[in-house]
C-alpha cells in the first residue's frame, strides 16, 4: 500500500472532523402541518464521502468525492392512517456510476384492529437486520456482504408489496409477513439466458423479533443512554415458479436467516456486538440442483467520551457453493464514528481489508452525515 494511502485519508478525515465537531447541531426535523385529521413533517438526509478504494479486479486504486447519498423525505398522518414518501439521488458525481434518481420509500400503513397494522407500497421487505437498520445508522460507512449477497437476488431491501405487521406485549415481540414482487427479475432489458424473467406468483417474506429489554429504536448499531438493548430475530424469504423467456417455470429463490443484537452499558461507555447469518438458495428455471450460498456477519463497537466516539470493526464472510466455483470472501472493516448530536450529526470512517488481494489496504471511506 502506498504511503500516499494514508495521507489522503488522513487529510481528509481532519477536514471533515473539524467541520463536523465546530458546526451547528441538526434539528430533529420540521413539521410543517398539523390539524386533528393530517400532519405533515419533512426531512433531509445527507452524506458527503472521500473515497479511495481498489478497483474491483485488481485494478488501481481511485480517490473520488462523491455525495453518495440524499433523501428528501415527508411522513405524517391522514385519519388513522401513516405515510411515507422519500426520494432518493445516490452517488452524486461518482467516479465509476451515474446518478440513481428514483422513489426509494411510498407507503401507507392502516390500522386493522386487534393490534395488526396493513402496509402497502414500496418499503424495506421484513428480512435482515443489515437491511432493516438504516443506512445512516450503521456499524461502519456502508452495509456489507451480509445483506448484499439476498438483496442482489431481490430477497431483501426495497420491493413493492403489501404486509400485514404488529406486536404484542408492547413490543416485545414483533411480527410481519408480506408478499411481494422481486425488483430484479425483469423482462426489460431482456435478462440473460436461463435466468428468471416472469415472476408469476410473489415472494412470500416473513420475521419476528424478539425484543428482551428495550423496545425502542431496536434497528440502530449506536443507542445513547443507560437502557440495554437485547434483540433476536429469524426470517425468511421465498418465490417459485420462475420462468424464463423459453418457458421453462421450475425456478426459486429463497433465503433464511437468524440475527441478533445487544447494546448495553459497560464500565465507561457503551458496548455494541451484532450478528446476523443468511443462507441463500437459487434454482434455475430448468430446474436441477440449487445453489447455496452462506454468508454471515460480526461487528461490534464501544461508546466512549460521553458516547461521542465509537470504535468499531466489523467482519463479513461468504462461503458459495462448492459448485459454483468461486473461492470464499472474506472483508473485514476498521473505523471510528465520531457523533456530534447522535445519529442526526455525525463523521464516519472505515478502512477495508478483502481477503486474497495483495495490498495491506483494499480501501478507505470518510463519510459526513446530516439527517432529520
């Protein structure tokens, strides 16, 4: 690794330490409306990022600054009923991507009765913590391979779809399951050979968390305070019947999984550990034998000057099926969070080091975020 590497990262992350550490505090978001029938609040997120990271393949190394994501966001009420609306634009001047422009959340959710919520829309399907907790309040800059490997064959992150979702005992244990269409199987462009193209019957998804201690804000890697947080959960996900253009219906997806979280006082802060493991199946149309995929996850992170910084690692494997040929991966992230006012105001930096490269440093993020 260059020595240059660490001169770059290390610049920037005194840049943007300061202008984080001498600015302002974020407001908890604004609410324009309220009447007895309709409440209106609007929000923005906001993440300027540093890049330098090896180009996949074993090319070289590419420092870019990019405003890798922003949300324009409104949520309130109507009668009985919640809304959500956000709009997204992600990787604004990115070095190797366009813009991504597009709806990211638009769901109702209604009150049914007998403590049972009906959503619809586009919104989080209920499978993987990783996926569930938000990207602004992750363990470190990004989410990893944990939610990556489901969420690139549609069985996680945002689909469209109607869920039926509660709790019970205030919340100590919570539940939803929903069906939905997989965003990735699509006939425009035309997919390649012998992948699914028609989608005749949805995915079925469905999870339940159970909630030990707190029941607040239980999707988060950073809670302030003295409670203590203790949360399991398993889920799973499934659609057959896949066709491809030829005809052939006897493909499937599906995935199942377990995860877990505690977050407590320990001696001078607050001590994190998360961990969350998926195994991933896939049949083509033409049917035969499936392959399955494994990938798991473990991160944990400390809360120390009056939970204003946080070192954190996080490590993420993936084992692929022996007949698929590809050799397992192993990432392992190092970083800090420095929080100025929690989640709302706060400076993130990681390094990445891949398995089976020959650089010491596979890549270096530094991410400012402001959200309300």
């Amino acid at each position: 690794m260059r020595t240059s590497f660490y001169v770059h990262l290390l610049t920037g992350s005194l840049v943007l330490s300061s202008a984080l550490m001498f600015s302002a505090p974020a407001s908890a978001g604004y609410k324009v409306a309220e009447t007895e029938d309709f409440t209106l609040e609007l929000g923005l997120r906001l993440q300027p990022r540093l890049e330098y990271q090896r180009v996949p393949n074993g090319g070289e190394f590419v420092r870019d600054f990019l405003v890798r994501r922003s949300r324009w966001k409104a949520n309130g009420k109507m009668k009985k009923a919640l809304y959500v609306f956000e709009w997204r634009i992600d990787t604004t001047d990115g070095a190797l991507t366009s813009p991504v422009i597009g709806l990211e959340n638009g769901y109702i959710t209604y009150p049914v009765g007998a403590g049972i919520d009906l959503r619809m829309g586009i919104y989080d399907q209920p499978f993987s913590r990783d996926l569930l907790t938000s990207d602004s309040k992750q363990l470190v800059v990004d989410r990893g391979a944990v939610s990556a490997y489901p969420s690139a064959l549609g069985l996680a992150d945002n689909a469209v779809g109607i869920q039926a979702m509660g709790k019970v005992r205030g919340g100590r244990a919570q539940y939803a399951v929903g069906v939905f269409d997989n965003r990735t199987i699509v006939l425009v462009p035309a997919p390649p050979a012998g992948s699914p193209a028609r989608q005749p019957v949805p995915m079925v998804v469905g999870r339940l968390d159970l909630n030990l201690s707190s029941t607040k804000d239980v999707f988060q890697d950073a809670h302030f305070g003295d409670e203590r947080w203790f949360s399991i959960g398993v889920n799973g996900s499934y659609q057959g019947e896949l066709e491809n253009v030829a005809g052939a219906d006897g493909g499937s997806r599906g995935a199942a999984g377990i995860d877990g979280m505690a977050d407590v006082p320990l001696g001078p802060g607050r001590l994190l550990v998360r961990s969350e493991f998926n195994v991933i199946e896939a049949t083509a149309p033409t049917g035969g034998n499936s392959l399955d995929t494994r990938v798991w996850m473990a991160g944990a992170g400390f809360l120390l000057f009056d939970q204003r910084v946080q070192p954190v690692v996080r490590f993420d494997q993936t084992l692929p099926d022996d007949a698929a040929r590809i050799e397992s991966r192993n990432t392992t992230y190092a970083g800090i969070n420095f929080y100025k006012k929690q989640h709302n105001l706060k400076l993130q930096a990681d390094v990445r080091f891949d398995s089976g490269t020959g650089d010491s440093v596979d890549g270096g993020r530094i991410q400012a975020q402001v959200d309300f």
